[in-house]
C-alpha cells in the first residue's frame, strides 16, 4: 500500500519566507492548508506533501503571484534544506552530490522521485511527483526544476544553462520568459520535468554553500531515523503524531493527507486490518510514555502536545490505558 507522502519543513520554509517579506498573510494561509504553524518551527519536522502543495497553490491565488513556485525555488539552495542539504553538500564533486542526493533523497521527501539518464556528452535530470493526478502541484514542480538547477550552478560553470528543458506543465509564458532559461527549447505536457546538462560537468568541484558538519555521520543517522515512512501504516502513525497537538486528527483530514477520498482511504485501512481510532490511541499512548518520562515536561504540557483540552482529560485517558495516572506512571518509572 502507497504510503502517506512526506516532506521536510525546511522545503516549506522558503515559501514562509518570501511571503513574510511580501506582508502576506501567511498563518492564515497555512491554517487553510491545514498545515499547523508550530510544525514549522523545527525545519526537520515532516509535513504531509499534499498539504505542502495545498499551502503553495492556495498562496500564488491569495497574493497574485502565479511565479511563486520560480521565485521561491530561485532564493532556495541546498543550504537551506536542513539537515539532508548539510550532508549533500559535503560533496566533492557534481558527481558525488548528486550520488549524495539520489541516496539520501527519500530521507527528505516520500511522492517524489527523480533520476538521471545519459545522452552521448549529456546528462538528464528528471523530476516527478508521484501524488494522485488530481492534486495540484504546478508552483511546487517550479520550485523543484528551480532547486535542481540550482545545484547544477554548483558545479562553478557560470556560463551555463539548459538547452533543453521538458516541464510536466501546461505551457507557460513565465517559464518561457525566464531569465536564464530563455535559449531552452522548452517542451510542455512531458512525462516528467527534465533539462539535460554536458557530462563533464559531473567532475567538477563543486562550490561549497555552508561550512561542513563537525560530525556528519552523525548527521545522517540523526535523518535517516527520522525520515517520512515509507509504508502505509508507519506513515499514518507519523502523520498522526503531527496531528495530535491539533486536537482529535480527523479521518477526513488523514485522508486528505494521503491525497484520496474518505471511502478510498477507509477500505485502504480495512485491507491493512486498521482501526484509525485505536491508532490514534497507541500513538497518544506511546507519546505520552515518551514525554512522561522526562521529568522536565509538565503534565498540562503533556497533554497539550497529546492534543487534550486539559490535565485532567488527559488523566482520565491515561488511567483508562495503564490503570494509573500520570503522576503514578511518572514516579514509579523515574525510581528506576
């Protein structure tokens, strides 16, 4: 079964940013998306993708900017994205970050996929999302082919850009006026976004965007453990977990996550022998196992972040799973 699609927030961040600077709105845009705001406070923290999208397109109509995705994806480079950017860019060659790349890449996002075919001197880079067809994504694939390029220019090569450029969209005059894309012979309505660039870029040294990690293994553990899933119910159980401060995570919002209908997404729980409110409840339990066990976090905290109202719905949750309270649970395991 198809997982529930993930990104890092540090992918989102760039579009906070720009409309920050435009003065836009942009709480109340991300609260349309569903896209909680404090999920962004950490740009490790996983956003589910569809809403990621729903986020961009919903703020390119609100503010007029129908090249938010370009803009965006023009200002954002590896250095940027966190954790996977750090690591990638401790590359030594084009040939080595894009390795970096292609193996780390589901670290950093799930519903997306991008591979590399040869052309006699020339490489071509392709891009596609792999999300249900009726799910916009025209401004986040404009900040994805933006971001590619963008670490093409890393190989140093300043006179360089595409000669051809394949886009998954419907033709556009703002890509075809593009600066810096303006000689591509660009063709619309392809299978998957691509540019191809010459082969002997690959042995280039790459230009360095941030300094190197004083321990990048580290580094990398640290994201492989805590990268989107990549079945259906481990990406669930993450996506509820996000859910949880928020309140009650509805069925419905879990199935908009997941890009599909409330029916389709139902007997997708069924045939993976599911019942969507006793996970939300092993998910609220092991959270509150977590928290509780360190001693700094205070009960109404707690249960803030399990998404209860107050202490003492939480209590009355907690003695209903252990037979104790929290209190109880929280004494005896810290005797240990």
């Amino acid at each position: 079964m198809q997982a529930i699609p993930f990104v890092r927030s540090s992918a989102v961040l760039p579009f906070v940013t720009l409309l920050n600077q435009v003065g836009a709105p942009t709480e109340q845009l991300l609260q349309k998306a569903n896209l909680p705001p404090c999920i962004l406070d950490d740009p490790e923290n996983l956003v589910p993708l569809n809403q990621g999208f729903s986020f961009a397109e919903l703020a390119a109509r609100a503010e007029g900017i129908d090249n938010i995705g370009i803009l965006v994806g023009q200002q954002t480079n590896l250095s940027h994205l966190g954790n996977f950017g750090t690591v990638v860019s401790q590359s030594l060659t084009l040939h080595d970050l894009i390795r970096k790349i292609v193996q780390f890449h589901n670290t950093f996002v799930t519903g997306e996929k991008i591979w590399f075919t040869k052309e006699n001197d020339y490489v071509w880079l392709h891009h596609q999302y792999t999300v249900p067809q009726h799910i916009e994504t025209y401004q986040a694939q404009c900040f994805s082919v933006m971001v590619y390029l963008n670490v093409i220019y890393l190989s140093g090569d300043l006179h360089w850009q595409p000669d051809y450029l394949d886009l998954r969209s419907n033709k556009s005059k703002v890509f075809l006026e593009l600066i810096g894309l303006s000689q591509a012979q660009t063709k619309f309505n392809q299978p998957s976004n691509a540019f191809r660039f010459p082969k002997a870029l690959l042995s280039q040294p790459i230009i360095h965007l941030s300094n190197a990690s004083s321990n990048p293994t580290s580094m990398e553990e640290s994201f492989k453990s805590t990268a989107p899933a990549t079945q259906f119910k481990d990406s669930l159980y993450q996506l509820i977990q996000i859910l949880l401060p928020q309140g009650d995570p509805s069925l419905r919002f879990a199935a908009e996550a997941a890009g599909i209908s409330v029916r389709t997404f139902q007997r997708r729980l069924e045939n993976n022998n599911l019942n969507y409110s006793q996970l939300v409840e092993q998910v609220r339990f092991d959270q509150a196992v977590k928290l509780l066990q360190d001693p700094t976090n205070q009960l109404i905290d707690v249960a803030f972040d399990l998404g209860y109202s107050d202490a003492a719905n939480f209590t009355r949750a907690f003695k209903r799973w252990t037979g104790i309270s929290p209190r109880e649970f929280r004494r005896l395991h810290l005797q240990k």
